[in-house]
C-alpha cells in the first residue's frame, strides 16, 4: 500500500515537473532571467542551456508559439553566452513579430521584465513599441556582427536567411568585397574568372578584370610559349596587354627556339628572325649551347672549335681551362713521377704559343706570359694568363705594338703590378726589333709601355722603390757582335741611365739583394755587382771556359752564379762583397745552359735549364752539394722559359711544348 502511494506521488511530481518545464513563462523566470542576470560564464551557460532545451521542447509541441521564439531569440542574443548566435536571435524574433500576436496579461507581464532587463527606458513602453524596438535592436545587432565579422559565410547565410532585409544590399556588397579580397589572396586567373562569374554585377568588376588580365599576361609570359601568347589574345581580347603581346610574339620564338637547346633551332630562328631584337640574344645562347656540347664531348677538338669562334668570355675560360686540363692529362703522360701540384696546357687557337715568364702574385696566384699570334696570320703579342694556386686560368690578355713582340721575362712587385719584359717591333726571322717593358696595374691597367735602349730585354729586378733595371746588350750593325748593357727606369718607365760595357756577350741574369739595393749580374764569363747609380761595386772575369749565365741569392746572402763549361756546368757562390765562397760542378751536358736560378726557405737553390730539348733541374745546398736531380722531357720536345718560387719548398715552371704548333706548359712541383 505504502510502495503504490509513492509512486503515484512520484508520477504526479514527473508531471507537475514537465508541464512546468514547458510553461514558458516559467522557464523566463527560473532560467531564462537568471542566465541574463549571471555574471560567469558557466553559470550564464548553465542557465541559458536549460532555457534553451525547454523553449525547444515547447516548439516541438508548439512550433507557433510566440514566447519560446522570443525567449529563443533573446538567449541567442545574450553576448557573454558561448552558444550566442545573432541570426538565430534575429530569426527566432522575427517568426514572432511577423505573426503580430495578440499577447495575454501574463505574456504581457513577462515580455515587459525582458524588456527592462534588456534596458531600463522601455519599462513603460506599450508593448507593441517594444517588440518594434526588439526588432530593430536585434536586426542592428546581426548587422553590425555581420560587418564586424568580415566573413563570407556570415554573409551568404545573412543574404539567404533574411532575403527581404533592408541591409540585403549592404550584405551584398560585404559579400562580393570579401570574395573579392580572397579572389584578390589567391592571386590566380580561375579565382579571379570565378568571382566575375558569381558576381558579374558587383563594383569589383572592373579591378578584378584588371588584374586577371595582368595576372593571366603574366601567366603567358612566364610560359613564354608562342601558344599561350596566342591564347592570352584569344581568351583576353580586351586586355590592354593585347598590342603589347602582339609584338613580342616574335621574341617568343625565339624562346621556344631556345627552350629545345639544340643548335638546330637556335640556328633555325636565326635564319628566320635575322632581323629580330633578340638576334643577339641568340646568337649568345648558340655561344652557350656549342659550349656545353663542348664540354660534353671533351675532346681537344670539340674545345678548338668552340675557341675558335668565341675566343672571349666567360664561356671561353671554362673551356679554355677544361681543354688546359685535357693538355696536362697529355703532357703528364711523358713527364716523370713527382710530386706535382698541377700540369696545365695552354693553347691559344691552336697558334705557336713559346717563350715567356712566370711569376708568383703576393696572395698566391700565378701570371704567365707567352708570345702568341691574336689570330692567323696576324703578328706575335704577348700573352698574359692570371691562374689561381691550382692552375685554373682567371684572366687572360693580350698586349703588344704593331709588329711582333715576344717576352723573356715576368715580374710581379710588392705592390703587385705586373712588369713584362721582351722585344718589340721585330719581324720573325727578319727583323731584330728592340728591347721593349710594359707594366700593368694589379687590376691589369696598362701604366706604361716603354721601348727600351737595349737590342733584348733578357732580365730585370725591381726595386723596393719600383725602380727598374734590365739587363740585355746591343748590337753593333755592322758586324753583328753584342755587347752587354743595363739599363735603369724609374717608376714611370722613364730612362735614368744605360751602361754599356766593353767587353763582348750579353748580360744574361739579374739578381738583386734589397737590403742594399745592389744587383748581380751574370754576363758570360765576367760576374758583378753594381750600387742603384750603376757603379761597379766588384766585378770577377771567369775562366774562358765558363760561361755564367744564371744567378740567383738566398736568404743567408750566397750569391749563386751557373753557367756552362765545355762539356757540363758549373754553379759558385759568393758572397755579397765578390768573395767566392764555394763552387760545384754539375752533371747538366748537352746543348743548352743555366738559365735561371731560385732559392729555396731552406738556403738550397734550385738551378734550372734546357738541355738537348729537355728540362732539367739540380737542387744543392748552401755548400754546394747536390741534393736532387729532375729531368722532363716530352716527345716532340720541351724548352724551359722560366721557374718562379711558389712557398718554401715548391716551385710553379713555365715552358713550351715544342714542335709546328707549340704549346705553353705551366706545371708546379714541391721538393
């Protein structure tokens, strides 16, 4: 009995529950006014939610009813709610003030606490009013969010939800700006096409035609074919682009000509388009195709002819060096097993390229120089090649006056200026022509080309001061015999004095000591020393049968003269004053002689010369013994030009491969 009693008064309590639940005048009071009233956001949720969930309930029994869409639209406008939404809020409302209800004294009376609790002024005000007010105050309300928001889906859903609203063409003009500032993000011809097709009336029109027309010009160049230049005209004929692009059709070809990377096409476009503006341009890019079809087959003769054609350039020192490496792979082949840095070859066109100098830059680098003829036919000039510490070719020039000139000698100073020293004016095997220096700044400026008073500039030395001193001799034109002679230049190539000795042969060598500024001289069989003014300070007359023609000194001051004997050579050393310290004899026999002398950190000194077309090398020590012999020989022959110190121990030497067209060596080898 009691167990029957219990649950009838639970089922009463389950009613009397639900029916309050979906009152909706109950669910304003207990839940929808105190979510208004709430101050943290849980408790605004907390009682929000259930308002929400009842007023729903009542719509599902009630759809028409008039107070759960106003309690609807009011919690969906509550601004701290998390669940806010403006156009639920104005939706909600408008459902309601569309019906225009006739509202109960109860409605009335709780319509009238919302209102106050939404804004103290509309306590007394007829309700009519009020509901207008609410109206207005909700539909600003999703307006302003709508701009705010600045949201594309917030104004699409506001466009088809409200589609008779005052602010329907306001709305429509937020919407089309956004989509324009996407299409505009995006930056591509369909998003641009794209808002001209769903928005072909909006303001933007005519913007968004613009810059898809210069994005889609842009696109079509980019491609550079002829056949998206010919679809741009056709897809964009209004495209202020349109003349332009007309005109450049013909470049295009060249580039479609180009993008094949063929010569076929690019020689195709060039009998076509003789007279285009992009001529040059082709004839530039058939310079870089022969070269990677060049380098490609890397043969000597695939690098002649590209050389032949393009004998500048940057293309032309790739080549130039890769063909450099393939001659040194060749050379190498014949020369002996030593510790070689590099071997390089250095042809010019296939020309005859002999003779010349080495010399060693203060940040390691190399200068060469060689006689060799511009082009065929025409006369020798000298040759200037820069080489970085491992051979590769940097830059290379040529100077010389109208008639042939040849070079014996290469300088670089402390200041790094470039002094080159030779014969000009002369003919091969015709004319003898004169002794003749030039000298480069170290950016390869031309500071000054000077004939000189002597028939051959053999060597020189420059002085700390870059004063200059050249050694050579005259000769006497009416019975040919030499006389050796110096001659000394300022710093400007001016002459300030020449000396001109008795005694018959050449001054062969030069060598110079900076401390004291006194030169040695290496003139056949007589040796000296002379002060800056030229004034003998000791001189010695060798034995007839020797000849020096080398002299070199180190850094304990032994002044190292080499020379030839009748059937070998020699090598004495002195000291600075003339007095002779040793001397050796060396195994060097054959036709040829000394020819240069460097000193190594050590005080060793390395002689060097040609002997029977071969070059050898002796090494002794400071007394006069002999270290080390080299010997390099090539089949068709080799001739020393000069050997140049390039650290303690290494040592950087030019020379010619001789035969009908002979070639420049430049190899370095440590000791």
């Amino acid at each position: 009995m009691n167990t029957k009693y219990i649950n009838t008064l639970i089922l009463f309590m389950l009613i009397s529950m639900l029916g309050m639940a979906q009152n909706p005048k109950r669910i304003f009071n207990n839940s929808l006014f105190k979510g208004m009233e709430a101050r943290a956001t849980a408790d605004i949720d907390a009682e929000l939610d259930k308002a929400k969930a009842n007023f729903e309930k009542v719509l599902v029994k009630e759809p028409d009813s008039r107070m759960a869409n106003i309690g609807l639209a009011a919690l969906y406008a509550v601004d701290k709610y998390s669940r806010k939404d403006y156009f639920k809020a104005f939706a909600y409302f408008q459902k309601a003030y569309d019906a225009k209800p006739a509202f109960t004294a109860d409605e009335k009376e709780v319509l009238n606490l919302l209102f106050f609790r939404q804004d103290k002024r509309r306590k007394n005000r007829p309700i009519d009013k009020n509901m207008e007010w609410e109206y207005l105050h909700l539909e600003d309300k999703l307006i302003k969010f709508v701009r705010e928001e600045n949201n594309a889906e917030h104004a699409k859903r506001f466009l088809k939800e409200f589609p008779d609203s005052k602010y329907k063409t306001n709305v429509a003009h937020i919407l089309t700006y956004i989509k324009f500032r996407e299409a505009e993000k995006q930056n591509t011809v369909d998003a641009f096409n794209q808002f001209l097709n769903d928005y072909p009336e909006s303001a933007q029109v005519g913007i968004t035609t613009k810059l898809r027309n210069n994005l889609a010009y842009q696109n079509a160049m980019g491609k550079g074919t002829l056949q998206d230049l010919r679809d741009f005209v056709s897809n964009y004929p209004e495209a202020q682009q349109v003349n332009k692009v007309r005109k450049q059709m013909a470049d295009m070809a060249f580039k479609e000509a180009a993008a094949t990377k063929t010569l076929e096409a690019i020689d195709k476009y060039i009998a076509d388009f003789p007279n285009s503006s992009k001529i040059a341009a082709a004839k530039l890019l058939k310079k870089q195709l022969l070269f990677e079809w060049a380098k490609s087959v890397n043969s000597l003769e695939a690098y002649n002819q590209f050389v032949s054609l393009y004998p500048e350039g940057k293309q032309f020192v790739d080549i130039f060096n890769l063909k450099a490496s393939i001659l040194g792979d060749e050379i190498s082949k014949d020369f002996p097993e030593e510790n070689y840095l590099f071997v390089k070859g250095f042809d010019n066109q296939e020309f005859n390229d002999f003779g010349g100098g080495i010399a060693t830059r203060p940040n390691g680098e190399l200068v060469v120089v060689s006689a060799t003829p511009k082009a065929e036919g025409e006369m020798y000039d000298s040759w200037i090649l820069g080489l970085d510490a491992n051979g590769k070719m940097l830059w290379n020039k040529m100077l010389g006056n109208p008639f042939d000139d040849m070079v014996n000698k290469i300088s670089v100073s402390a200041q790094n200026e470039i002094y080159v020293a030779g014969i000009t004016n002369a003919i091969v095997d015709s004319v003898a022509g004169q002794a003749w220096m030039y000298k480069l700044s170290a950016n390869g400026q031309n500071l000054f080309n000077q004939k000189v008073s002597l028939a051959e500039a053999l060597d020189f030395v420059v002085y700390p001061d870059n004063q200059i001193l050249i050694a050579g001799y005259t000769q006497n034109t009416q019975d040919s015999l030499f006389t050796p002679a110096l001659v000394k230049l300022n710093a400007d190539g001016k002459k300030l004095w020449s000396r001109n000795y008795t005694n018959k042969g050449k001054v062969y060598a030069l060598t110079s000591d900076t401390d004291s500024n006194t030169a040695f001289a290496a003139a056949g069989n007589w040796i000296f020393a002379i002060n800056q003014a030229g004034y003998l300070q000791w001189d010695i007359l060798l034995p007839e049968n020797q000849q020096a023609t080398a002299v070199g000194m180190n850094a304990k001051k032994q002044v190292l003269f080499a020379g030839s004997t009748d059937n070998a050579a020699f090598a004495a050393a002195y000291d600075s004053s003339g007095k002779k310290l040793w001397d050796s004899p060396l195994k060097l026999t054959g036709d040829g002689m000394p020819e240069h002398i460097v000193a190594f950190a050590d005080n060793t000194f390395v002689i060097a010369g040609t002997y029977n077309n071969k070059i050898k090398l002796v090494q002794i020590d400071d007394a006069g013994s002999v270290k080390s012999e080299k010997e390099f020989s090539l089949p068709q022959g080799v001739k020393l030009n000069d050997i140049t110190l390039t650290d303690g121990s290494s040592v950087a030497i030019s020379a010619s491969r001789l035969g009908d067209k002979a070639d420049l060596i430049v190899f370095t080898l440590s000791f």
